[in-house]
C-alpha cells in the first residue's frame, strides 16, 4: 500500500489508513464531478477493495493475535473484527459490479463511512492500548509488512 519505512505497527496501519482514504477521496471527486462517465472509478474502486482485503487480512492474521491477552481488550478486538466482516460483505458486492453506476457509487461511499468509523476506533483506542502494552510493535510491524507484501505479489 505504501514504500514508506515504518517504525511500528500502528504507524504502517496508520499508513494503509490513509492511502485508502486518499483513493475514496479520489473515487468521490470523480463521481461528482462526472457521475454519468466511468473515468477511473471501476479501476478505483477495485484497487480500494484490494487494498483493504489485505489490510483486513494482516490485521486478522497477525496484528489482532498478537494484541488478545497483551492489552486486555478482547471486546475491542471482537468489535474490530465485526466490522471487518461489514466492510467485507461490501467489498464483495462491489467486485460483483463491473461499472461505474449509482449502486457502485452507493456502496463505495457506504465502505466509506464504515473504514472511517473503524479508523477511528482503532486510532483512538486500539492503538493507543497497543503503545501502552508490552507488544513489541516494531518486530510486528516487520511481520506485517512482509505479509502484506506478499499479499499483494510484491516481494518482501
């Protein structure tokens, strides 16, 4: 998602965070300013769903697994991983559409709304419980970004 070099995991989290942000940012400029043309939305659109199945995937492989028990927040975990799968049934409908529509639009904004409400949480309570915890984060972030490398074909 990003070349830049992390120094923990919350920050390369961070990161993913705010390139997908950029890209709906993009996807709804494009929207508004041409609703009727595809543009680059399908193209968007299916880079946003890619990038956040692989998000989704390290944080649920690894960075979740190694915060249950470490900051005592099992609920909070719980949750996040609730809202991945929202995030996921939304994903899976818009990689079922092949263009650039009011229903595409819809569900790329609906995603939207529900990725920013996630961040949230996970900045201002997952995060910050993780910095405050014994989690070796940049050892994790090593972990995270390998994985997600190789996700998505990159090499490590």
């Amino acid at each position: 998602m990003t070349e830049l070099a992390m120094k923990d995991a919350c920050e390369l989290l961070d990161a993913d965070h705010i390139a997908v942000k950029h890209l709906f940012v993009e996807y709804a400029r494009q929207a508004m300013a041409a609703p009727k043309e595809q543009g680059d939305r399908p193209v968007l659109a299916q880079r946003i769903c890619q990038e956040l199945t692989v998000h989704a995937q390290i944080e649920e492989e690894i960075f979740y697994p190694a915060l249950r028990g470490a900051i005592g927040a099992d609920d909070l975990l719980d949750e996040a991983v609730a809202e991945h799968q929202q995030a996921k049934d939304l994903i899976a409908r818009i990689q079922g559409l092949q263009a650039a529509d009011p229903t595409m639009d819809d569900l790329v904004s609906e995603l939207a709304r529900v990725i920013e409400h996630h961040v949230k949480e996970e900045r201002e309570d997952l995060f910050t419980k993780a910095r405050a915890s014994s989690v070796d984060l940049v050892a994790l972030g090593e972990r995270l970004k390998a994985r997600q490398e190789e996700l998505m074909g990159q090499p490590a």
